[in-house]
C-alpha cells in the first residue's frame, strides 16, 4: 500500500508520535512518502526517520492509496488542496485543537491503523467550493473546502459586495467582507460570522455577512447547485479574496463566480464516528458553564 504523510510545521513534541506511526506503517510492508512541506519540517526537528521518499506531487500523487494528514484542521484543509482532483482518501490524525476534520486522536492511531488496513472504515464525500474568476488566481488551484471569502483590506472602509444568484439579484452586502461556506465550512468562520450549522450531508451553501452595516442582513442557504456571482465597490482599490486559507489581492474588474466543484474531498471515517457526538464535544453543548 502506498501511504503519504503530510505534515505543516510539526512541532518536536510530536517526533514520538511520527516515529510510531512509521513504525505501524513499515509493518505492514506499506510504502512510505512524505510531502515536500512535511520533509522540510522533519528535517528541522530531532529524530531517527529512514525508509521513507519524497513524494513528487505531479508525478506520485496519482499512485497514492492514503493521505494522512498530521496536524490540525487546517492542515487538513492543505492537504485537501495537495490531492487536488485525484479524489484520494484522507485520514486526518488530531494533533491540533478543534478536530472538527481531524478526527483521530494521536492516542488511537494503533486501532485506526488496524481499522485502515482492516477496510473497516467508510469514506465520506465532501462538496467543496470552486472559483471562476476573469483572470488566473491562485495558481490553478481554485477550490476550497471550508469558504470562499471576500473581504477589505486592513483598516480600509467597508465595501459593497453585489451578490446574484444564478443570474438573479440577490442583494448589496455593505459589510467588512461576504463568506460562502459549504456545509464543512459552515462550523468555521461562517459560524463566528453567526452562520448556521450545516450537516455535512446536505447539498447546500451558506451566504454570510462578514459585520454587515445593516443589522436586518442575515445569513441566507442556497442550494449547492447555484452559480453565486458578484461585483465589488469600494473606497480601497484593492480587496482580498480567499479559498481557505489562501489569499490574494485583487481590483474590482476581477468576475468572481462560484460553484460546486465537479470533483469532492473523500474523508476517511472509522465506525463509532459521529457528526452529531463531534459537534457537541467541540462547541461545549450541555455544557453547564456553572458547574
């Protein structure tokens, strides 16, 4: 089996935890990669690593049978953009916070390798987000898990964001910025925008303001099937958009659409996984703040 690990700025207090799930990995005569971002932050970090190569994106990607990504979500959310259209299955192993994603605790990897090896897992399908825009951005890599956000820069007034749906006027969002968030993404920065939760299942997106100047805006679902367009004013000549974690500046001649991707991010989920169990854990539901 072909498996590759990729990593962001791994801390040394995480050198155990590698160094064991390489071990599991060679076990089972698995062939080992790392990414280019995950060699680089090995190699700044102690530890006894070998029997592994580096992967070549363009070329050994496609061979892939497994991704683990080792981090947070937003590693999770790199890894995502690393496998592309290629549709390989991720494992997300939490080393982060949230771990809405990432959703292996480091102290089970044993029993998720097992379950991994076993086939005793399902996959689950996630709709992303993809940009057309009326020149190149973000290097051809044009989708997005989590949203998609237009914002002003720094301390630059609000702008005006004209938002259509399939062609058809929706409204003129005068706000710090616009967020379009897939049901992943809606328990993200659509939800401290006060965005509803979206269950991963549903075939939806969700518009939110980003501090909108009129109170009586709210947040709007559409289904995933719309086409969301959208011209920019503003004082400021330039306004950031953003695909996640990825940002760039652009000018107000930019046309920005927005549609489902054709292609999805396949998230490896192992059995006594739970949406609803995650969603209460990780936003304190029932929790008694008095207690």
């Amino acid at each position: 089996m072909n498996i590759v690990l990729h990593g962001i700025n791994l801390q040394k207090e995480f050198i155990p935890l590698i160094e064991h799930l390489t071990e599991i990995l060679k076990s089972r005569d698995s062939r080992i990669f790392f990414t280019e971002a995950f060699a680089k932050s090995i190699k700044k970090l102690p530890g006894n690593f070998r029997h592994f190569e580096i992967l070549d994106a363009k070329k050994d990607m496609q061979q892939m049978d497994f991704v683990l990504s080792i981090g947070g979500d937003g590693t999770l959310l790199d890894t995502v953009v690393q496998v592309g259209k290629l549709e390989i299955p991720i494992l997300g192993i939490n080393t982060g916070r949230m771990g809405f994603l990432a959703t292996v605790a480091k102290e089970n990897i044993q029993n998720a390798m097992n379950d991994l090896f076993s086939r005793n897992f399902t996959i689950e399908s996630r709709a992303l987000v993809s940009l057309e825009s009326s020149r190149p951005l973000f290097s051809g890599m044009n989708f997005a898990l989590n949203e998609f956000t237009i914002h002003k820069r720094d301390t630059s007034s609000m702008i005006i964001v004209h938002t259509y749906i399939n062609g058809q006027y929706l409204n003129s969002y005068w706000a710090d910025g616009l967020i379009v968030a897939t049901p992943t993404g809606s328990t993200g920065y659509s939800l401290s925008c006060g965005g509803p939760l979206i269950t991963p299942g549903a075939r939806n997106f969700v518009i939110t303001p980003v501090s909108p100047h009129n109170l009586n805006v709210r947040p709007i679902i559409v289904p995933d099937e719309s086409i969301i367009s959208f011209k920019i004013e503003g004082r400021s000549e330039k306004f950031l958009i953003s695909l996640d974690s990825r940002s760039t500046a652009i000018d107000a001649t930019v046309e920005l659409k927005l549609r489902k991707a054709d292609f999805s991010a396949r998230l490896v989920k192992f059995s006594g996984y739970s949406y609803f169990d995650t969603l209460r854990q990780k936003l304190n539901w029932g929790f008694d703040m008095r207690n």
